[in-house]
C-alpha cells in the first residue's frame, strides 16, 4: 500500500506534464494546419523535393533515382538518423513513432514507464527543425514525414507516387518474400499510419491531389518514366531559382 501511495502522485504529475506537452503539439499542429510561412522572410529555402507515398508503389525507389540523377540529398529514413544524432534521441525509439497512429495515452503510458520512449510532441517538433534546415541547404529530396507541410509551397515541389492497390501487393510480396495476404495487410497497416500521421499533425487527407504539383500513377508510367517526369520538373525549378 505504501508503494501504491507513493507511485499515485507520479502517475498524476506524469499525466499532468503529459497533458501540457499535448497542449503545445496542439498549438504546433494549429499553426502547421494553417501552412504557416517561415517567420523569416529573409530566410532562403530550396529547391527542394518532398515525395509522398501509398506503401508498395515504389516512392522511396523513385525518390532515389531523382536524387542520383540531380545531385541532391535523399532524406529518407535517414532522416531519423539526423534527428537521433541532433537531439540524442534513441533511433529504435524514433521508429516506433514515425508516421504512426497517435494517441494521448501512448505517451503518456509509454514515456512514463521507459524514459527512453521520445513523444509524438518531441518527435514533431525535433523533426520540423530538422526538415527546415535541410530545406534551407536546398536541393535536397525529402520522403514522407509530412516535409511538405513544414515548409513554403513556392520553394519546393510535391510529389505523391500512387499505384492500384493489386500492383502494391505484388511489389510487396515479392520484396518481402510474404504471401499477398500478408502484404495486403502490411499496406493496409502503413497507409493508416500514414493518413492518421498527416490528418493528425497537419489537419490534411493524404489523398488529396490538390495537396501536390504532381501525381503520379507508377503501374501505367513505371519508376523510370516517373523518375524522369520528377526530374524535368525539379531543373525547371532550381533554374527558377538561380
């Protein structure tokens, strides 16, 4: 009785801190639901890529060829590492919260029993900094992460790789090896993830076309052509802004 006594005041300022941690990642998730500008107008950002991506069409493949082909940086997973290394985060930790499904109570619970455990607040927060600083380097490729929505529209290019969801399955089965129950399931778990990730943080459907410069369907064009079509678009771009 005298542990439980002792332990119910933690629970209670762990919950209490927990509380006005969601109360500032719902003032962060305010202001990023408006696409607010860089407060800066003199800080300089782009050109810049973000890649947006249903599971299995292929995205991160695509965004890579268009990296190599122009020079720029990839941040991809990578990026985590840069957020690990920034903020001496625990890398396993930031995968267990990137483009996931999110809840109050997983933080608290989580970060209250594991230290170790980084919060959906701390993750936003840190990985927005980390975006806006690549992005002010330029000529950088950002995948997923919600980079679009961190950063000004008319220095960049959005892109979201699509497929039908047959196509996906197959992509994945083979890659992972797995029958296409299992890969149906995997891409049904990743693209929730990934639409609760987006309507959570930035108040968007994923889906929306209106949210990007171009859609592309990668089973009629295939990752090649698609590379090609980013690529042409990017130079236009980066000429733009020289």
């Amino acid at each position: 009785m005298k542990n439980q006594a002792r332990e119910e005041p933690q629970v209670v300022l762990a919950a209490e801190k927990q509380m006005r941690a969601h109360a500032r990642l719902a003032e962060i998730t305010e202001r990023l639901s408006r696409h607010d500008e860089p407060r800066s107008s003199a800080t300089r950002y782009g050109p810049f890529l973000t890649v947006s991506r249903e599971k299995g069409a292929g995205g991160a493949a695509i965004a890579e060829i268009v990296a190599q082909k122009l020079g720029w940086e990839l941040l991809g997973r990578s990026l985590l590492d840069r957020v690990a290394e920034r903020y001496c985060l625990s890398r396993p930790m930031l995968d267990v919260v990137d483009e996931t499904k999110t809840t109050w109570a997983h933080d608290l619970f989580s970060t209250w029993i594991d230290s170790r455990v980084i919060s959906h607040e701390k993750y936003i927060t840190h990985i927005r900094q980390v975006i806006r600083a690549a992005a002010q380097c330029g000529r950088v490729v950002f995948v997923g992460r919600g980079a679009q929505f961190f950063l000004p529209t008319r220095a960049g290019l959005a892109v979201r790789i699509v497929a039908p969801e047959a196509y996906r399955i197959a992509q994945i089965a083979y890659q992972k090896n797995i029958d296409e129950k299992q890969a149906a399931r995997l891409i049904k778990e990743a693209d929730e993830g990934r639409r609760h990730f987006v309507a959570r943080y930035f108040r968007r459907n994923i889906e929306d076309p209106h949210l990007y410069d171009l859609v592309i369907n990668v089973a009629n064009h295939g990752p090649a052509a698609a590379a090609n079509m980013i690529v042409m678009l990017c130079t236009e771009l980066e000429s733009r802004q020289e």
